[in-house]
C-alpha cells in the first residue's frame, strides 16, 4: 500500500514536472515570437528617429528595436553589427556579454541573412536565442538583435513549486503510512482471530466462534468459515453420537453371542441347535440396529431426503395397504388428502409406517388402528392413531430420543424408530408430535411443510 502510494506520489509530481517544463518552453517561445514580430512590423513600418523616414540603415533598426524593447525576466538583448557587438541594455535582467561561451556561440549566428531559433547551453547556463537579422539592400552590411531567455532560471521558478510539493508528498506518505498500518491492522483482525481460534481449537472443542463486526467482505468471510466449524462441530457430534451408540448397543448381543458359543456343548446337537438360533437371532437384531443407526448418522447430509412431486392421496392408499399386512386390527383412513405436494415420498413412507408399526407394536389384535392426511394452513399433516396402551406425560418428552424406549413391551426393539421419524420429518424442515391419554391410545403426527427447505445441489456439494 505505501509503496504503491510512493510510485503513484512519484509518477503525479514527474508528470507534472514535465508537464511544466514544456508549457515553460512553449511560454518562452511564445514570447519570442511576439518579439520577432513586434521586430519584423517596426522594419518595415517604424521610422528612423534620425532621419525621420523609413530606416534604411541595419545598425539604426537594431538600435531603436532595443530602444524600444524591454526586457523581460530573465531575458538579456544584444545588437551586433557586421558580427561584432554593438549594443547592450543598461542594467540588464541577463547579462549576455559576460558568458563568454555565450559570445562565441553567438559569432557565427549574427552573420547570417535568416532568422534562428535555437537552444544553447553554456557551462552557466541553457539560453533560448533567437537571432533577428537587417540586411541593407545591398547585402553589404548585417546587423542582427540577439534575444536570450534564461531557460534555467525561468525552470528554477517552477522548480520551487515541486520542491513544495516533494515535502508535502513525503508527509502524504507518512500519513498514509500510518493510517494504512492501522487500517490494515483493524481489517485483518479477524483473520488474525481466525487463525489464533484455529490454533486453540481442538478434536474436543469446537465450541468456540468468530465474533463477526461490520458487513463488509472479511465479515462475511467470518460468518461463512463459523457457520464452517458449526458444520465440522456438527459432523463431529454425529461421529462421536455414532460410536456412543455403536459402543452401547452393540457392546451386549456381541457378549452374549460370545458367552453362548463359548459355553455350548457342541456334542449336544439339540444345544448347539439352539445356541445357533439364539445367534442367529441376535445377529438379525445387530443388523437391524447398524441399518437404523446408519439411517440416523446420514440425516444431516445433503441427499438424505429428495424431495420431489408426490400424490398424498395415493401415497395415503400405498400405506395403508402395507399397514394391513402388520397385523389383525380394525385398520380404516380418517382422512386422504388429495393433493400433490414436493416431499420425499419414500422417506415420508418410511417415517409413517415406523408409527403404524409402533402403534401395531403397542396395541392389542381387533383394536382399531386409522391413518390419515391433509393439506392445510401451508403445510401437510399425517397422523396414525391408535386404541393401545398409550403414552405416560412423563415418556412423551424422550421417546423420540435415541434408545429411549417407553412401557416394557418397548423393550424388544431398538429404541431408534420414532428417532428415526423425527429425523425424517426434520430433514423436510417439520416435527413429529405425540398425544395420548394412557391406557387409551395415542396420536402421531407428522406435520411437513408444502415446501421444503433449500439444499445445496449435488453438483454443488461436490464442488464445496
């Protein structure tokens, strides 16, 4: 940034150096074609004062031209004759005669029939001369008026200005200096803290968050990389809910698979029979437990649900004909939805035959189980009801939990299927609830709105 500041402080003060330089050239050109011309109009309209007509006389037109003339600021004007130096000014702003170098320049120039503009420089320094000749008419005699401007010091005038300017620039400089380095240092603090929350975060802790200030570029970058560690911390807990689960759950059949082939008598073939469904039945449960806990452990990820145009009417049909096959009861639809809204059908199945399922689960042959839909109010509602044991006030705020199972006929499952509903309907941006009156039945509802929440593409995710 300073150095950047330097080179632009630099270029303005050089450009415009030049650019000054060429106007004070152009300026003294300038003023010596005024003078050439108020030159030229006195030869051929001035009058001699000696004669009182027309100068016939070079050396009288040279004389009465610097009689006339006054110079200017750093302007000197000689008048030669047949090449040697006839007239001088009196207390002159540049004295010509005394740089001798000047002088010999000048020698060869006042001889000549034609005008001549040109640049000389001395070891005092540069002139801009301009040599005005009068020739008699018979050629035999020359005289010329020589006018000099000091090139250098005519510079030197402007050169101040820019010395004024250097000083003024280096301040600018300071002054950006310093107001960068602070700059700098106030807008690049969040990624300082960034870097220092990214030294002190740990597998453990993944907690701690940016604090966000302003709205500018570097805020925004801190509120994409908390909602990042939001994400990290997020896959971290699933990965650490996995293995708890993983750890507790499967830590038992795998002891009592182990415990029954260890002590079993393979010379009895009715024992070793038994022992092999006893296995076989704990495997089955084994697997139905990593099948669910894999189900939970993707929920979070983009391509969980797809949501997509569904017919509620026939996905209604299509479970409740499934339900039938789960046991004897007096099953029946208290409502169908005839509508088509953007969900996940086969999630939304999955979800909803879980709690025909539980309410098979707990309830008795010939009781009535009912399913129903509806669209309404912006969002779709299922439910399944059902005339069973119920849930306690006290259970209804945990069974949707992992592993929480309620009345003890619960106890033969997972505990992870109403976790897995809930998982289900969160997905699609609703909830699942529960009312019952014990000892008389339950109602679970799963309510989803009509459109679900924004996931990134699959094409999107990948380039994330």
């Amino acid at each position: 940034m300073i150095a950047l500041s330097a080179v632009a402080l630099v270029t303005a003060g050089v450009s415009a150096a030049e650019l000054q330089s060429l106007r004070v050239d152009a300026r003294i050109d300038s003023d010596l074609a005024a003078d050439r011309d108020e030159f030229r109009l006195l030869a051929e309209e001035g009058v001699d004062p000696d004669t009182g007509v027309s100068f016939e006389s070079p050396n009288n037109l040279v004389r009465a031209a610097m009689a006339r003339m006054i110079p200017r600021r750093n302007q000197g004007i000689l008048g030669f004759s047949d090449g040697s130096l006839a007239y001088t000014t009196q207390n002159p702003a540049v004295a010509l005669e005394d740089d001798a170098d000047l002088m010999r320049e000048l020698e060869p120039l006042v001889v000549l029939d034609t005008m001549t503009l040109k640049t000389i420089t001395t070891p005092t320094t540069t002139y801009r001369v301009l040599v005005l000749p009068a020739v008699s008419e018979n050629g035999s005699s020359v005289a010329s008026l020589v006018l000099a401007d000091d090139r250098n010091a005519e510079q030197r005038e402007f050169s101040a200005v820019f010395v004024t300017y250097a000083g003024v620039a280096l301040a600018s400089l300071g002054i950006v200096a310093i107001v960068g380095w602070l700059l700098a240092g106030w807008l690049l603090r969040p990624i300082r803290v960034l870097a220092a929350s990214a030294r002190r975060m740990g597998r453990e802790d993944l907690s701690e968050r940016i604090p966000v200030t302003g709205n500018d570029d570097l805020a925004d970058m801190t509120r994409a990389v908390n909602e990042m560690l939001e994400r990290i911390e997020a896959a971290f807990a699933v990965q650490r809910h996995l293995l708890d689960d993983v750890s507790h759950e499967l830590r038992t059949p795998l002891t009592v698979v182990r415990g029954h082939l260890e002590l079993m008598n393979t010379d009895d073939a009715e024992e070793a029979r038994a022992v092999r469904e006893l296995v076989l039945g704990e495997l089955d449960r084994m697997n139905r437990l990593v099948n669910d806990l894999m189900i939970l452990a993707t929920t979070d990820r983009p391509k969980f649900v797809e949501p997509g145009p569904t017919e509620i009417g026939r996905l209604t049909d299509d479970l409740f004909d499934m339900a039938v096959a789960l046991g004897p009861r007096k099953w029946g639809i208290a409502a169908r939805a005839e509508a088509t809204v953007d969900v996940d059908a086969q999630r939304v199945t999955q979800a909803w035959l879980q709690l025909v399922a539980n309410a098979v689960k707990f309830s008795d042959p010939d009781t009535a189980i009912a399913i129903g839909s509806k669209v309404d109010g912006g969002q779709l509602t299922v439910w399944v009801e059902d005339e069973g044991t119920g849930v306690s006030p006290e259970e209804i705020g945990r069974i949707f939990e992992r592993f929480e199972q309620g009345t003890p006929r619960a106890q033969a499952g997972s505990g992870l299927g109403l976790a897995i509903v809930r998982a289900i309907a969160e997905a699609h941006g609703g909830r699942v609830t529960c009312e019952s009156v014990e000892g008389q039945g339950a109602t679970f509802t799963i309510v989803l709105p009509l459109k679900s929440p924004e996931r990134p593409h699959p094409s999107q995710e990948e380039e994330a």
